[in-house]
C-alpha cells in the first residue's frame, strides 16, 4: 500500500523503517511511505510554510499554496485515485474499522498540519475527509499519521508474523481484549486462570470472548452504545452479573 504524506518532518517517517511490524512492512515493500514536504514548494528564500491567522490570535497557520502544492504532487505520484485526509481533533475519530477500510485501498494521502492548523481553504478545497486519533491536542499531525499507517499495514498480508494473531482480532472486533498470561503460572501471588492450562480450546475461546465483552463492559462501556449483541455476548454480560 502507497501512503503520501504531507509533512514538514519528513524524518520522522523514515525512523519507522528500523522499527517493528511497520519497519518490516516498508522494508519488505507492502508499505510506502513517500513525503512531500510543504517547503518544497514555497517560493520565497526563507521558504515560508505559515503565516499569522486573520483576525488575530496566538499562533500561526499552515499557508494554502504551498500544501495544496504539495497534496497535489502527491496526487501526481500516488499509483491510483487517492483519497486525502487530514489528521485533525475536528476528524472522526479512527477506529479498527476505518484501519481495515484504509488497508483495503491501494494508496492515501495523509496531511500532517501544525501550528495552529491548516488554512481552512485547503480543506474544503482539496480534503476528503478528516480522522481524529483521540480528543487531545498533538504538535502535529505526524504522529496520528504514524497510527494510521501502522494500524492499517498490520492488517496486510503477511505483515504480521502471525497471521492467527490478526484472525483473533477479528473474531472480537468492536471488543476491548481478553486478559493475557504467561509464564510463570503464579506470579505476585496471582494465578494463571485454570481454564487456560486446561487444553481444552472450546472452554478457552468461550472465555476469552466473555472477558472480553466483560472487560469491554467495565472499562469502555461506550464501545457497546449501539451494539447489537449477540446471544453469547448477552450471555456473558449475565454470567459477570453486569446486566
């Protein structure tokens, strides 16, 4: 998959490449990441990228030339229609959903703003749409770009050693995790869950769908708003006493 992004740091992509699952997806070609910095295309020697906002304030905003030029050449460069998005608090918030939707496409364009944003121009002239990773403010957008990407390549695949890693994922998706244990069967006076050393597969997977609507019930019930449950999961919310 062929990701552009817009960025004023270009670096800071190109450190994920020694990294992880993301390093060895771009290392092994599945993921490309190609930048284009804004100051690439500004035309003054200071090479000018922002400017103090109309109507005064603190801070200062991205220009409009020089992103739009630079969303443009990536358009150019991108090896099919690419949809643009802008990481922005003001997006929809990214969800597991949206990281299968984006490794299902051939390419996207990702805009990383600073400052105090982007001229809104550049949205409503060239955005698609914009994502949120969270309800708090970054420095820039890189970081949420990152997330975007390495949430949607590990769903490539091949990507991820083990694959029965992204099937189990998929059999709780909408879902928080089960608890995990490992060796050794007692530690800080705590026991690993007998069910789990019992070898029996059925028990185990019935478990870990139970803690996980459980888990999901106690720590993000606003996951479940709008949810249609199923019989198990009903079940399971009962046997936790939670419903």
């Amino acid at each position: 998959m062929w990701f552009g992004v817009v960025s004023l740091f270009p670096e800071m992509f190109e450190l994920a490449r020694g990294y992880g699952v993301l390093g060895r997806a771009m290392t092994a070609g599945s993921v490309i990441i190609e930048v284009f910095n804004p100051r690439t295309y500004t035309s003054d020697r200071h090479q000018s990228v922002d400017d103090r906002p109309y109507g005064g304030g603190p801070g200062m905003v991205m220009l409009y030339e020089p992103l739009v030029q630079a969303i443009e050449a990536a358009r150019t460069a991108a090896p099919s229609e690419a949809e643009v998005v802008y990481l922005s608090p003001q997006g929809q918030t990214f969800t597991q959903k949206d990281a299968r939707e984006v490794s299902n496409r051939e390419s996207m364009i990702l805009i990383c703003g600073r400052y105090e944003g982007i001229d809104q121009r550049v949205i409503e002239r060239v955005v698609d749409r914009q994502l949120s990773i969270g309800d708090y403010v970054l420095s820039g957008g890189e970081l949420a770009a990152l997330v975007v990407i390495d949430a949607a390549a590990r769903l490539l695949p091949g990507t991820v050693g083990n694959q029965a890693s992204i099937i189990e994922e998929s059999h709780l998706d909408g879902l928080l995790d089960y608890p995990q244990y490992t060796r050794p069967e007692i530690a800080g006076g705590l026991s690993v869950p007998a069910v789990l050393m019992s070898g029996d597969h059925n028990a185990i997977k019935a478990w870990r769908r139970d803690k996980a609507v459980e888990q999901t019930y106690r720590l993000r019930p606003e996951m479940l708003t709008g949810r249609k449950l199923t019989e198990e999961e009903r079940l399971a919310l009962a046997r936790a006493d939670l419903t």
